[in-house]
C-alpha cells in the first residue's frame, strides 16, 4: 500500500482531467496526436498497470468507479482503436502488453463494488438496509454496519496518513472495534439521494477515528470480516 500511495489520487486526477478533454466512452484516437493529451493517456495507462498488480487491495481503488464514471469504457475503447491510427510503436507494444491486464484488473474491481459497496443499497429506498438497524443504548452513540465504511457513502474529514494505515494493519479486528474511551471513532449520520428519512441516513462522516474504519472495511474487503459487523461510533452533534 505504501508505494501506491498517492498513485490513486494522481490517477484519479488523470481521470478528471481527461474527462474534461474528451467523452470517456467515445474516445476519438486522434487526440493522442495532441502532446498533451497524449502524456495523460500514457500517465494513467501506466498508473493502472501498477495499481492492479499490486498485491494488497487498497479501497482507496473503489474511488475510481465513484469519482470519474466510464473508467473501463475508456481503456476498452483505447484497445478497440489501437492499430487504426498512426501512433509510436514503441508505446503501442508496451499497451498491446498491458491492457488485457488492466481490462481483467477494473473487471476484478467492478465486481468487488458491486457486491461490497452497492449491493445493500438496492432495496426499495437507498437505506432500506438501515429499516432494522440496532440502537445503542446512549444517544450520544450510533452504529454503522462496516460495509457502509465504502467510499462512496462515508466521507472523512481529515486525510490519511500512510503509517497510521500501517498501524492499524497490525491491530486485530476485536481491538478495532473496541470502543475506545479516550479516542473512539467520532461522526454522524446524514440523509442521501433515495433515503427515506423515517430509517437511519445512509451516508457517513467519519470526524476521528478514519485510519481504523479504512482498516475494518479493507477487511471486508478482504473477506476477512462481515460486511454486517456492527461499528460503535461516537454522535458528533
């Protein structure tokens, strides 16, 4: 994880980029002729090659498929037009070697978001999941299931840190979800888009505690924990 870093946020920003330039899902060939553009191209084709050979799954890579949409309708695209156009043979070996690999990786991941982070939001209402949602016993505390700890429905208020991630790796997952007395998990629930607002919001803000509720969802992930585990989070009010 540590040297991928900052790779997905850059990557990312070479999505956000590109979309401005271009339509993801029609992409014209052409505009590799423009040296800017080109650049870009080749940025994110190499960062996607690095990121999905990495070993550790980093959730951090679901924000490719919540940030810029059309991520996999892009590089399809891109393998569809390669040959048609004039371009440096050079580069055009090195993608011909890559992009079934990278096709095969954002296909891994696209499964992974619809069944870890999309899939209990398909009810009747966005958080129908929450109809039946235990209540703790103070006020001044509230659960979250860890699947919800995704990125597209929980926000943090500060950035991570790259040893604290570390930290919290080597913690077990009973130590994790201990409520901490001195530095628990702190944040509040809101309503989102397709909630009905007689259950619980379904989007998160994570105010303290981020590094550990990214380690309990890595897990997830992972298949290491149940998405339905119950988090004990402090009421920021």
């Amino acid at each position: 994880m540590t040297e991928n870093f900052y790779l997905i946020e850059e990557t990312i920003h070479l999505m956000q980029i590109l979309k401005k330039n271009l339509r993801m899902n029609e992409f014209d060939m052409r505009l590799v002729h423009d040296p800017a553009v080109f650049s870009k191209i080749d940025s994110l084709i190499r960062n996607l090659d690095t990121l999905l050979t990495a070993k550790e799954r980093d959730p951090r890579m679901l924000k490719l498929f919540t940030e810029v949409d059309g991520l996999r309708e892009f590089v399809v695209s891109l393998k569809e037009i390669l040959g048609s156009v004039e371009v440096r043979q050079d580069w055009l070996a090195r993608i011909n070697n890559v992009i079934e690999h990278i096709i095969a990786g954002l296909d891994d991941w696209l499964i992974i978001a619809t069944e870890k982070m999309r899939a209990h939001q398909q009810g009747k209402f966005t958080n129908s999941y929450l109809e039946h949602l235990p209540l703790s016993n103070s006020a001044n505390y509230f659960y979250v299931y860890v699947k919800e700890l995704n990125p597209q429905q929980t926000r943090h208020v500060h950035p991570f840190n790259q040893e604290q991630l570390r930290r919290q790796q080597e913690r077990t997952t009973q130590d994790l979800l201990q409520q901490d007395p001195v530095d628990p998990v702190t944040g509040y629930r809101q309503y989102g888009q397709g909630d009905n607002q007689t259950f619980p919001g379904s989007q998160i803000r994570i105010t303290q505690g981020h590094h550990r509720t990214f380690e309990l969802y890595r897990r997830f992930i992972q298949g290491k924990l149940d998405g339905n585990t119950l988090l004990l989070v402090k009421r920021q009010f």
